[in-house]
C-alpha cells in the first residue's frame, strides 16, 4: 500500500511539474495553487473552499484558485519548499514545520505553553502582535497571512496511555520539529519524526505505537482504525498558517492585496467555526464506530515530566521570550476572568 501510495504521488507531482513547464495562465486567468496537508472534509478544506469563493467572486476575470488537499503535491515541509519557489503560492503548514525557516515558530512547540484554549484564541486574534510572526519568515520567501485552529494536541497508540509512564518506550510519531522531539522523549518515550501522510500505514505495520495530534486524525486521517487509545493529556494548542509566496503577494496590486488578506481572514472564522462541531463529530464516530477509547488522564502529572522543557527551550532560543512573557500575562487574564 505504501509502495502504491508513493506511485500515486510520483504522478501527481510529475503532472504538477508538467504543468508548470507552461504558463500558470488558463483561459486568460492566473492559476492560484494552495497545497494542504487535510482531507476535504476537514475544516481547513472548507476554510480554503471560502477563500476560493472570495477571490473568484471578487476577482474571477483575473484568478483562478486550485486547492490540492492530502498531500497530493507532497509532504508538508516539501511544500513550503515549493512556495518558495512560487511554484506553489499557498500552503497550509504546521508551526513544527516553519521552525525550519525561523525558530520563532518554536514557542508553538514548547509544552504546555497556554493554560487554556481561550488564552490560545487570545493571542492568535492578537493580529498586531501576531504580525512580527507572520513576517519573520519574509527572508525565506513567504509570509504567513492568517492562522487556522489545528486544536489541542494528544497522544494516541495502540497501547492505553493513562499515566506519563505509560509512554515509556513507546514509538510516538512527531512533527519535524526539535523542540517536539525533545518533549516526546522527556516522557521517555521514542520520538519518530515522519510527515504526516506516513502515520497510517507506520502504526499499522508497528513500526511506530502511536502519534499525537488531535481528535480529527483518528476520522479525517483514520488513525481511530488502527490505534484504539486517545488519552486527553492536552500536551500542547498549536495553530497552523496559511502561507504565502511573498514575490506572489508583493506584486499584487494594493486592492487586490487587501481582497487576499480579507479573504485568508475570512476563511479563519469559517475554519473556527467549523472546528468545534467537526471535534464533537468526529469523537462520537472515533468512539461508537471505530472503536476509539478517550481517556481523561491528570494533566498535572504529564506536565511535571516536561516541565524543564520550557526553560530548557527558552534558555536556547531568546527570541521567543517576549511571546512566552505575553502568553503568561494572557493565562494570568484569562484564569482572573474564570473566577470573577
């Protein structure tokens, strides 16, 4: 199955490659390609379907917008690479994966960073401050324009994980990101970075145990058919970004700048709203269909393991400490709020 999956792949980027051999014009029109990582039933799919409605609405006679979801024009980090180039111009990517272009990403990556998922929301709608991110990666060729809700992070396995110590030894799938290799092996487990299209088939096989992510991988990616414990540890609330080319984005005339933007804002709140109602559905189906067992564990006791993860990282990268600073001012307000 693996062996198929890398000729399908092959294909679909030899037919991409092809294509670009031309010109990116159909009928008069500008091709815009976005590449994702999700199924067409995930709320980022639906998200990007808004932003195509907008910018073909808007501006129909001049672009045309192609969404490739499932990694079809490859993994994640492949992708960004290929928006660098503008041979793609839009990519949905995972903060774990733009650590590689500017380790500001990192404190998205840090272990219980925020304390609950309204100080989460709060800072991603903070878009003045959210914009030193976004442009932190302008040297590398591209610049972040609007976040999507990628939910709480858990760990899954094929063996029950109700304790820290339950991780022991475990082969747990991560992101290719350092700083989430670190956390998975705190826990002494073992960390096995590999894109994300890869996890199906490696938990299947037992080459890794389990992965963590969120609810949507046991349904969206069914996962739930092959690993039948999600333990609810809530390790870490991570956004991904919708990327743009910035040679792309830079010689858009300013109105149609402004509609780009709008239209990446506007695809956020279709994503947040669909984000929960797509959580609850999938945790029913994971439980009643696939058999998926959800496990309330104490949060306190995996959070005592990595505790030194968050000085340790802070320690080696200075650049995130006005974030981390202004993350704990925010769960300071928020849990204030809680109990007025």
């Amino acid at each position: 199955m693996k062996y198929i999956r890398k000729i399908a792949l092959a294909f679909a980027l030899f037919c991409f490659a092809f294509s670009l051999t031309g010109c990116s014009v159909t009928n008069g029109k500008r091709i815009i390609r976005i590449s994702h990582a999700q199924s067409e039933t995930h709320p980022e799919h639906i998200a990007l379907l808004k932003f195509k409605d907008i910018i073909e609405e808007q501006l129909g006679d001049k672009y045309e917008v192609e969404i490739f979801p499932n990694e079809l024009l490859g993994s994640a980090q492949k992708a960004i690479e290929l928006c660098q180039t503008g041979a793609i111009d839009f990519v949905v990517a995972g903060t774990a994966n733009l650590e590689t272009f500017d380790n500001i990403y990192e404190i998205f990556s840090m272990p219980y960073l925020f304390t609950s998922e309204d100080a989460y929301h709060r800072l991603m709608q903070d878009t003045e401050f959210m914009e030193t991110i976004y442009t932190s990666t302008d040297a590398s060729g591209f610049e972040v324009l609007t976040w999507y809700n990628a939910g709480t992070r858990n760990f899954y396995s094929t063996k029950p994980i109700r304790t820290p110590e339950d991780l022991r030894g475990q082969k747990i799938r991560v992101q290719q990101s350092p700083s989430s290799v670190a956390m998975v092996n705190a826990f002494s487990a073992a960390a096995s970075p590999m894109s994300f299209g890869e996890v199906y088939t490696a938990i299947q096989q037992g080459v890794i145990n389990g992965a963590e992510n969120n609810e949507l991988a046991l349904t969206n990616n069914k996962h739930g058919e092959v690993a039948k414990y999600f333990s609810y540890d809530m390790h870490q609330m991570v956004p991904d970004m919708l990327i743009g080319n910035l040679k792309f984005l830079n010689g858009l005339p300013e109105n149609e700048r402004e509609i780009f933007q709008m239209a990446a804002l506007e695809s956020t709140a279709v994503e947040l709203e669909e984000w929960d109602a797509a959580v609850s559905e999938a945790k029913d189906y994971a439980e009643n269909e696939q058999g998926v067992e959800f496990i309330e564990v104490d949060v306190e006791a995996f959070q005592e393991k990595v505790k030194d993860e968050q000085q340790d990282l802070l320690k080696k990268n200075p650049k995130i400490e006005p974030i981390f600073e202004k993350v704990q001012i925010i769960n300071e307000e928020v849990k204030q709020e809680e109990n007025e």
